[in-house]
C-alpha cells in the first residue's frame, strides 16, 4: 500500500486529520492511565489477610450498664462458644482485620533512637493465631503462662513496672524482613516505648485492621495480652457453618447476659465487602468511563469517515474507473486509519506519561508498568479499524460510473 | 433575524438526523458525566457554616514530649484534657467549646424496645450557640451545668421520634448508661457537612443523636470513639484519660475580627510558654490557628477519589468536544454551497458566522437537557453507592443552571473554529463549481 497518496490527501484536510489524531490521543491516555488505576483497586481488593476468611466469624458486644466481673464473663462466654457444634476455636480480641478500628504502636530497634522506626499494630488476645487461622512460619505461637491481663499491663506501664509487661512478640512476616532485613527475626529484639520485647514467632500475614498506607498494611505484631471487651473471633469447621454458628453464639451470649448489646456479628468476608466498597465503587465508575470514551471515540471515526467518505465519493469513482479495486479503495481507508490512530497513540502515550506522573504527585499512585502502553495502543488501533470498517466499506462500493456524472 | 438563523439551523440538524444525534449525544455525555462528578465534588467541598465559618477557627497546640521530635512538625489535630479545659476556663474568645465523640447505651423506657448504643457528643454548653445548631424544643445547656456534672440531655430529632414519638419531650427522663437523664432539647433536622467539628468520625457522617456535657461524660464513665494519640507512658488507661499525656478532645473558638484572632494567636504562645516554664511542655513553642475552611483542607476531607472522578470526567468532556468540533466541522463543511449561494446573496461573514454559531448553540442546548437527564442518572447511581456522602449527592439550582451554561458554553467553543473555517468559503468558487 503506498502511503505517501494518503499522507498528501491528509495535508489537505489538515484540521479534520488533526481533531482526530488529538482525539484518540486524549482516549488512549485517559485509557492508559483509568486501567491502570482499575488494577491497583482490584489488586487492593485481593489482599491477603492472613486470617481463614472463609471460615471466621466477629462478634462484638457491647455493655447496657456497668459491668462487674468482665474477665469472669469472658471465659464463661468463651466456654459457651467453643460447645457450639461447628466451632473449632474461639478467642476474645482486641481488634480484627478489616474492622477499622485498632491500637497501634511506634517500633524502635534500640533504645537511643530518636525517631520510630515504624509504625505497627498489636494484635492481642490469648489463642488468637489459631481462633483466626493465621498461619505460623517460623518459632513458635505465645504460650499459655506468656498472657498477661490487658487493664494489668496498662496499670504497670503507668507505674513504669517491667515486670509486669510482655515481653515476647509474635510479628507478620513483612514487619520482621523491614526489621531484620535478609536475617531471622527469630530472638530479635524491638522496642516498644521503653519495654524490649523479643520475637519468638513470625506468621506469614495478618493485615491490619484499618489501612491508611498501603506499604505498612502488613506491619502487625501479636501481644501476649488477654482481653475481655466483648470481641470474640470464631473459627468454624466449615465455611457452611458459619451463618448457623453466628446464630446460635448470639443466642448463648444473649442468654449468658442479656443485658449487652451487639455492635457487630459478621463473617469475615462480608467485613472483607464492606472494607473495600469504596474501591469497588470506584473501579465500576473507571470501567464505566472506559467504555463511554471508546463508544465516543469510534462514533466520532464513523462520523467523520462517513463525511470524508462522502466528499470523496468522485475521486473514488476515477480510481475505480482507473483500475483500482474494491479492495485498494478499502485499504486506503483502513490505512489513512491507521496512520492517524498510529500518530494519535504516539502523541497519547506521552500525554499518559504525563497524567501518570502527575498523578503520582498529587494521588501517590505508583509508576506505571511499561506493559499499558502496547496494550493501550493495540486496544485503540482495533476500536479505529472496528470504527473506520463501515465507512470504508461503503467507499469501495461506490461504483466506477460515478466517475463520469456530474455532482 | 435570530428566529430565522434558528429556523436555518433546525432544519440543517433535522437533515442529518443522524450526524446532528451523534453530536448531541457526544455533548450529553460529557455533560451528564462532568455534572455528575461536580455535583459530588460541590456537596463535598461545601462551607458547613455559610456566614458563620470564617469567625471560627481550631487552635492546635504542642504539648508531646521531645521524642520523636523534628523541627518544622504539624502539633497534634486534637488537645489534651488539661490544655482544653485551660483554654475553656480562660474565655479568651467570643464563644469556645471542648468536645470530643463517644457511644452511649440508651435504655427506652417503653416496653418492647431493646436497648441501643448511639452516636454521642461529650461538649461544653457553647457548642449550640457557636454552630448555630437549630433547637425544635427547648434549649441547650449552660455553664454551670457544666460545672456542676449535670444529668441532663439534648437529642436529636430522629432520636425524638424514635422515643417520644416527635412530641416534645423536654423534662421527660432518659436512661443512658445506668443514670437517669433529663432531656431538655431536642434538635431540629441539622447535618453540617462536612462533619467538621470532629473529622475523627467520619467526615460525612450524621450529626450526633445525643448530646451530653463533657464534664457529665466524664463523671459517667462513658465510652470515648475516636483517635486518642499518646506519647511517653500514656495510652489505654481511660479511667485517668484526664491526666494522661494524650490528646482526645477537639477544641474550638468563635473569634469575630481580625484582631481578636492575632490577640488569641498571641495568647496560645503565651500559654505554650508558661507551660514550658512549668516543664509540662518540652518543645518548643508551636501554635496553629487554622480557621474552619483551612482546617477541612488540612484534613483532606473531599476524599482523592472524588477529585480524581471530577478530573477524569473533565478530561470526558474534553474528548467529547474536540469530537463534537470535528463533527460540526465536517457538517459545515459540507455546505458549503449552500453558504456559498447566501453569501453571493449579499451574506455577510459575520452573518453566516452567526447563523452557524447559532446552529451549535442549538446542538448544545439540546446536549444540555440531555446531559441533565444523564446527570439525574448519574447521582442516582452515586447515591446507590455505600460511601457515607452518597445521600448528599443532589443537584441543587445552581448547578442546573451550570450544566445549561456549561453545555451552551460547550458547544459554541466546539462550534466556533468549524464556523469560522466556513466562512472563509469562497463564493465564487463555490458557485462555479456547482
């Protein structure tokens, strides 16, 4: 096919070619730029908690009065649950991944440090590797005579009593290689305000419950602490369980104390639906986005294919008299096509650079993998052939005779 | 002359059905989308206080210890217990309050009603005055009610209904907790948004159903929500919340003139120094006095992804004009005889240029009643959405006659170099060539 034809009819509709280059380059970027942000929120969406998602279940209680004997009420509770049939383990916790709420801590490594070394959270409450299911990669889960009561600890941090303060740690496997970097964390030391605490086990994830940075997600730590505030995590048997076990826990704690109210009873995978729902919202809006623009963008190479198409309905009539095959006709429009979109997606993929970085700047999003740009311009070379088809086919039908009438 | 160019232009759109739908369709969309996302973005992005917001302001004080210390940072967003009540008792401003937010347990005294937790506030008594908050029955508390830990309650209108019925239930008793409480006011319907006074609690969320005295919260031992940030040994302990080294509660000033506002600014950095000289303090001097509207950017409240749709949705529109531009063009183009036969007429340029200008504007009036449905659409499915704004997102009259005033707008700019381009047809050429 010989372009230079094509390009000395394009330089004589200069303003046409140009809005449709400028159109599919603005397409191609937003495009670029809107799938990418599309795949991080999906990829959001499919963090690993660590936790056994399809088999866990929260409560939480809150309450009416004045409580007297919490902790007592607490191992009565835990004694009801684990008889529930379908209940594998059970704990009372202090927070739970995707709840949204949590206590957190700074990190030092030494002593003499000024400033943190970051930021974690403490997971606490006794059995709770294996009422959540986490998954234990290297030493060992705390031990029974390791526990210390919660409001205890909280008494002798304030009367600044060592004694009385953990002083081992189960942390995440991401929290211990930031550490400990290439090293096993297994024995190593951290601090926490001024109390050392020395890693005894590291599990392979547990996210936090509320994520505000999406690199320290991962950075948990597991406190030998016993609570008693009304959470419980239960591990089924089963995923099929879940919903009959919920039922029949809040039915025995009801009856254990009726004079609490329920916050929370859910199964992890509806805390998992219900974390993520702006993420979801948001990539259904890009996703619909994406198809409006290329709905328009290949309207708009019909519209103005057809025009073209019509003006040149007497030139096209003389190359059919001069030989030219319906074939040629069609591949001229096909190639002018793609000549243009190949220009527009060139100029796209720097504006796509651009957005990129911009957003980068203002929305602290990551680079984009190199990898959107051929596929974006493979995407927008099909949409112009797919668009620019209907035109072209109706050029190569316009007979030779055309050629020999007067408009 | 003008119903004329009107009457041209409808019968030139009338016969290109096809090509006039595509471009109307090309501009409602880009409208519709653009609206939708402005609509969000305007609601979000709204002054909670319209009159009132610029006399209040947020001072933020640096009471932490030198742990972790760096030159140059932002204090804490929230205030201790024993600052606030400092700055409480010292009635340096027109009108002040501390406060911060809590659940309590309310226990209904009918019959059949199972007990429930509610959002609450704990506030001093200024807080109604100061926001202006709209009272149906009675009134709000007073200062010595504060000060003498009374047991007394204001609601919420939905909370009213709920347990009275909607009748007025001031002097009626209400058991929160294990105390018994008298209601002496209940609100009318009030949702500032953003929920400014405390961003901790979601930022779009509903006001509070009840509120009760701070110093009454405390002497109840009711639950504190929110972020409490520690240093040194503080943290877990809210029995001795009062005394620990955290910062829980949100204070906030009504200063009316300028130069109340520089004296208070003075008055922090004296109270921060007389701190230090006490030794309570350990760094150095670091006040901020962020007015309300400052404060909401400071906190980033419009959330990014919202910013992001109003972004993405203009670059929408974009597209979808330089698309609209190339369609217009390649009509005008092609009648080209036709304009050149009315200028051979005696037409001027300017004339036909008009009556062109005059055909777009007509594609965008109709681009804009359909960009206005497609906008209804829009924030109907917004409002589908789970997020805690998405029952705000309402088109209000000004951003009706904004999306007219943006599709007309538009679609002339769209229209204006294809216009131009024809006007610069040669009569002459034209007529021989037919």
């Amino acid at each position: 096919m010989d372009i230079l034809p094509i390009l000395s009819t394009l330089r004589r509709h200069k303003i046409t070619a140009f809005l449709v280059i400028i159109e599919i380059a603005l397409t191609c970027a937003i495009i670029c730029n809107a799938v990418f942000i599309i795949n991080q929120r999906i990829d959001r969406m499919n963090m690993q908690s660590g936790v056994d998602e399809h088999r866990l279940v929260y409560i939480e209680l809150a309450d009416i009065g004045a409580s007297k004997d919490e902790k007592a009420r607490t191992l009565e509770d835990l004694a009801a649950l684990r008889q529930i049939s379908g209940v594998e383990q059970v704990a009372s916790i202090n927070e739970i991944p995707f709840g949204n709420s949590s206590s957190n801590s700074g990190i030092k490594l030494d002593l003499k440090q000024r400033l943190s070394t970051l930021n974690a959270t403490m997971y606490s409450g006794e059995n709770l590797v294996k009422a959540m299911g986490t998954q234990l990669i290297e030493g060992r889960d705390l031990l029974p005579d390791e526990y210390m009561d919660f409001d205890q600890v909280v008494r002798a941090a304030a009367a600044k009593d060592a004694k009385q303060i953990p002083h081992v740690v189960v942390i995440t496997q991401t929290m211990a290689q930031r550490l400990w970097p290439g090293q096993s964390a297994l024995g190593k030391q951290l601090y926490i305000s001024e109390y050392p605490l020395t890693v005894v086990g590291v599990v392979r994830e547990l996210v936090r419950p509320s994520i505000w940075d999406d690199s320290a997600k991962s950075y948990s730590m597991i406190m030998p602490m016993r609570e008693a505030d009304g959470r419980y995590a239960i591990l089924t048997r089963t995923p099929g369980d879940r919903e009959r076990v919920l039922a029949a826990a809040l039915a025995k704690l009801k009856e254990i104390n009726p004079r609490r109210v329920v916050l929370k009873k859910v199964t992890l995978d509806d805390l998992r639906h219900d974390f993520f729902q702006n993420d979801r919202a948001m990539a259904g809006l890009l996703v619909g986005v994406c198809v409006a623009l290329l709905i328009v963008t290949a309207l708009g190479i019909v519209g103005l294919g057809s025009f073209w198409v019509a003006q040149r309905r007497r030139q096209i009539g003389v190359r059919r008299a001069l030989g030219a095959t319906r074939r040629n006709i069609l591949n001229y429009f096909q190639t002018e096509n793609f000549l243009l979109a190949t220009i527009g997606i060139a100029l796209g993929m720097l504006m796509a650079y651009g957005i990129n970085l911009l957003l980068m700047v203002h929305y602290e999003l990551p680079r984009m993998p190199a990898i959107y740009f051929p596929v974006g311009a493979v995407l927008l070379w099909i949409i112009g052939q797919l668009a620019v088809l209907g035109p072209a086919l109706r050029a190569a039908a316009v007979p030779p005779v055309v050629a020999t009438r007067s408009v | 002359m003008f119903s004329y160019y009107l009457d041209l232009a409808l019968r030139s759109l009338g016969r290109n059905k096809m090509l006039t739908a595509l471009m109307v369709l090309a501009i409602a969309l880009g409208i519709g989308a653009s609206m939708t996302t402005l609509t969000v973005l305007h609601v979000l992005s709204g002054d909670p206080l319209p009159g009132t917001s610029g006399t209040l302001f947020y001072p933020q004080l640096e009471p932490r210890d030198m742990d972790g210390f760096e030159p140059g940072m932002e204090p804490p967003r929230q205030i201790t217990w024993i600052d606030g009540m400092n700055l409480l008792k010292a009635k340096r401003g027109d009108r002040q309050a501390l406060m911060t937010g809590g659940a309590v347990p309310v226990q209904p005294a009918q019959s059949g009603m199972d007990p429930f937790y509610s959002d609450a506030r704990y506030t001093s008594s200024d807080f109604f005055s100061m926001f202006q908050v709209p009272f149906l029955y009675g009134r709000g508390w007073s200062a010595a009610d504060d000060d003498n830990k009374a047991r007394v309650v204001v609601i919420s209108r939905t909370l009213n209904d709920k347990l009275f019925g909607g009748k007025d239930s001031t002097g009626q008793t209400l058991r929160l907790k294990e105390g018994a409480f008298r209601v002496i006011g209940v609100l009318d319907t009030w949702r500032p948004n953003p929920h400014f006074y405390d961003v901790n609690m979601g930022n779009y969320s509903n006001a509070e159903d009840i509120f009760v005295p701070l110093t009454t919260s405390r002497d109840m031992r009711f639950d504190h929500n929110g972020s409490t940030d520690c240093w040194g040994t503080g943290g877990g302990d809210d029995d001795h919340a009062e005394t620990q080294p955290c910062v829980w509660l949100q204070f906030w000033v009504q200063l009316d003139s300028a130069a109340k506002v520089a004296a208070y600014k003075e008055y922090l950095e004296h109270y921060s120094q007389e701190q230090k000289a006490l030794g309570r303090f350990e760094r150095p001097v670091n006040v901020r006095l962020p007015g309300l509207m400052e404060w909401l950017d400071i906190n980033k409240v419009v959330p990014g992804d919202v910013k992001l749709q109003t972004w993405l949705a203009l670059g929408f529109l974009v597209v979808c004009l330089v698309n609209t531009v190339g369609l217009m063009l390649a009509k005008f183009l092609r009648r080209t005889g036709e304009l050149g036969v009315r200028r051979a007429l005696g037409a001027s340029k300017r004339e036909v240029f008009t009556q062109l200008l005059i055909e777009s504007g007509v594609i965008g009036l109709a681009g804009g009643v359909g960009g206005l449905l497609l906008a209804f659409l829009g924030l109907w499915l917004v409002r589908l959405q789970p997020s805690s704004y998405a029952s705000l997102a309402h088109l209000d009259l000004s951003m009706l006659v904004m999306t007219f005033l943006l599709a007309v707008g538009a679609s002339l700019l769209a229209g204006l170099l294809p216009a131009w381009r024809a006007c610069q047809v040669a009569p002459a050429l034209q007529l021989k060539s037919q």
